[in-house]
C-alpha cells in the first residue's frame, strides 16, 4: 500500500470487493494489529475526509456489516460521528446532477446499521430515529407482483441468462455456462446433449414438465392444476454468441414483460444481464459469485425490484435448489414469504450437507439484502 498509495475511492472500492466475497477480514489480519489497520483505514480512506457520498456510505455500511473486529468497527463509527456535523455536501449523478449533504448521508447510513438494535449510542439516536422510517422490512412478494392474468390462468413469466464460457484453450469441463445450463434443465427432469465443439445438439422434457426446443433458447411450463397458476421460462442455450442472446432475451422481455429475471453466468457477464432489465421487473436474481456488487446498477434499471444475491461463491449447487423451492412455493401460494422461503431452504440444505450447504450460507435472500435497501434510501433523499 505504501508504494501505490491508492487514491480514497480507489481504496474503498478494493474494501468492498473484499467485504463482498468475505475477504475484508482476512485483507485486515494480514495488515496487522487492530492499531495498524486502524491506521491504514485513516490513511488511506478516510485521509483528509471531510466528505461522505452514497457510493462511500454503501462501502462503509457493508464494513460496518461484516466486520469482525469490534476495534476497527468502532474506529469506523467514530470517524461517522464525526462527520455528522460536517457541513459539506456531495453531488451524484452524470446525466442530471444533484446534491446531497454529508450529514444526510451519514445519517441515513446510521438508520440502517443500527435499525432494530438496542444499543444505539446516544449520539447517534437523533439520526436513527429521523430515517428510520426508511427502512421499512422488506417481508416478501404478493400474488399481484408476481402473477398476471391470462383468461382465467394466473401466469409468472421469467426469463434466465446463460453465457457462453468456452475458448479454444479450454477442456470441456471449464464450460462453466454449459454445465450449468445442463444442471438447470436436470432440475426439472429434462436433458442436453452436446457435441464436441459444444454446440447444443438437443433439449428434452418430461412428461411431468413441458420443456420445448425453440432453437437460440428454451421454454419451460410448470403448472399446479389445483390453482390453476402457471409458471413460464424462457432461458437461452450457453453456446450462443453474446449478440444473439441480446438480441433473443431483449427480444422476450419486450414481448412477455417478465416479472423475474434470473442471471447465471459467471459475474463478468452480469452487467449484460443488468443492462437489458426493465423497470417493471419485480425479482432480479444474481447467482454469480460475487452478486452483491451488481445491487446498484440492478436498482437503477428496475428501482421497485428486490434482488437476491451472493456475499461469496454463487453455484449451481445453490441456484437451481433455490429455484424449484421457490416456483414451487409460487404454484402453491401465489406469494413469496422470505422468513419461510429461507427456513424451507435452510432444512433442504442442512439436508444436502457438504459443499451445497456451505456455500448457501453466503446468499442473501431479499430480507437480508441491506445494500438494496440503503441504495433505495439514499435515492429518496437525494430527490427529496
């Protein structure tokens, strides 16, 4: 650090990346002592600041978060507490440029961490108790967001994103995007075949689920009879170039206005996926590794959406287990609950065990999602 001497917000992007993929707390062992991160952290991102901007509080929030070290966690509060009385302001934006203090955004910031605690320090209880309201919880989806009607059938219209992973250099078992696209179609009972080259040579279904060829992508139908609500979803084949599943997935998302959007490529594909997402989208699932990092770009294409994502590793192992229960607890009840949706995946992965069950304990379901919510606030306050 002392050779590159990074620039603050430099800096501050390299701690989130690490909060993200909990890593922040190894990073921080391996600088040393509790006194000598302390003085890293005022060195290198907190030097001469006198300034806080939503972009900064999301970083600080999440070490707020994450952090294990009640020393340097402390150290962050007071650095906020003395930025409350800052007088300064920051703007946001590029196209329409607006401002907002530093105190507003210090405070905001305070209402999230210590939302629901007791143990708010008494200097930071004014600004808790003037942004609470903010932070309102974020309890599940109603039958009305998730389902439309089509004559006299409830239907949910989702579409997932697979990505071509393949490269002359590497062996077939580096097709991360083909063996996950082969792993979703098993979930519900269907199987691919590729050539060597890895080229898509067949897509079949079951008896049990309608799972139909339509060349660049698939449809997949579930439909529970008893309450007459079916679920329909459109997911391309991983062996299309990058321009033909632009061109596929925006082509479906204009057509039938998708209520979830699910990405499953690797994570230096989700601004592809972010990119084509529409307003009215009401669901955004980030099964990369990493997905936490896509949360403020998701919000800024689809603000009313709630997103689930990963703090570390995303698998298929986790995503295609999270999405059965959940369209299966959709058929059921026409309505998602997160308390219950997590507790039903927690015994399905306690269950599981192994590999599945460790990495299911990095992904934040809506509930938890705490960046969603403060991307959320922040926006509200830079428009009061």
């Amino acid at each position: 650090l002392e050779a590159v001497h990074p620039e603050q917000k430099k800096f501050g992007t390299f701690l989130e990346l690490l909060s993200q993929n909990d890593l922040l707390d190894t990073f921080l062992k391996d600088i040393g002592p509790p006194e000598q991160q302390r003085e890293i952290l005022k060195k290198y991102l907190f030097e001469s600041a006198t300034t806080l901007s939503p972009n900064e509080a999301l970083v600080l929030d999440d070490m707020l978060h994450t952090l294990k070290s009640e020393s340097v966690r402390s150290f962050v509060l007071e650095t906020l507490r003395g930025l409350l009385d800052a007088t300064t302001s920051t703007t946001v934006g590029s196209h329409t440029i607006r401002t907002i203090s530093t105190n507003k955004v210090v405070s905001i910031l305070l209402a999230e961490y210590f939302k629901g605690r007791s143990d708010i320090p008494a200097w930071a209880k004014p600004a808790v108790e003037t942004y609470r309201q903010h932070f309102s919880p974020i309890e599940g989806l109603q039958t009305s967001q998730l389902f439309r009607m089509e004559g006299s059938t409830q239907v949910n219209i989702q579409q997932h994103f697979f990505y071509d992973d393949r490269g002359s250099d590497k062996p077939e078992p580096t097709w991360d995007g083909h063996h996950s696209f082969r792993s979703f179609i098993q979930s519900f009972g269907g199987t691919v075949v590729w050539d060597k080259t890895g080229t898509i040579q067949q897509v079949t279904g079951t008896k049990n689920v309608e799972i139909k060829d339509e060349g660049d992508y698939v449809t997949i139908r579930q439909r529970d009879a008893r309450t007459n609500r079916t679920i329909t979803i459109f997911a391309n084949k991983p062996d299309r170039k990058d321009e033909v599943v632009a061109r596929v997935q925006a082509d479906l998302m204009k057509q039938y206005a998708p209520q979830i959007v699910v990405h499953r490529g690797h994570s230096y594909h989700a601004p592809k996926t972010v990119g084509m997402l529409q307003s009215n989208v009401v669901l955004v699932n980030l099964g990369s590794c990493g997905g936490a990092k896509n949360i403020s770009e998701v919000l800024m294409k689809a603000p009313g959406a709630q997103v689930m994502a990963t703090r570390g590793v995303g698998t298929m192992l986790v995503n295609d287990v999270e999405i059965q229960i959940q369209n299966k607890a959709m058929l059921r009840s026409g309505a998602l609950d997160w308390k219950s949706l997590r507790q039903e995946l927690d015994a399905e992965f306690r269950k599981r065990g192994g590999l599945s069950q460790e990495r299911w304990g990095s992904y934040l379901l809506p509930d938890q999602n705490r960046v969603a919510h403060l991307v959320v606030a922040l926006e509200r306050a830079v428009s009061e």
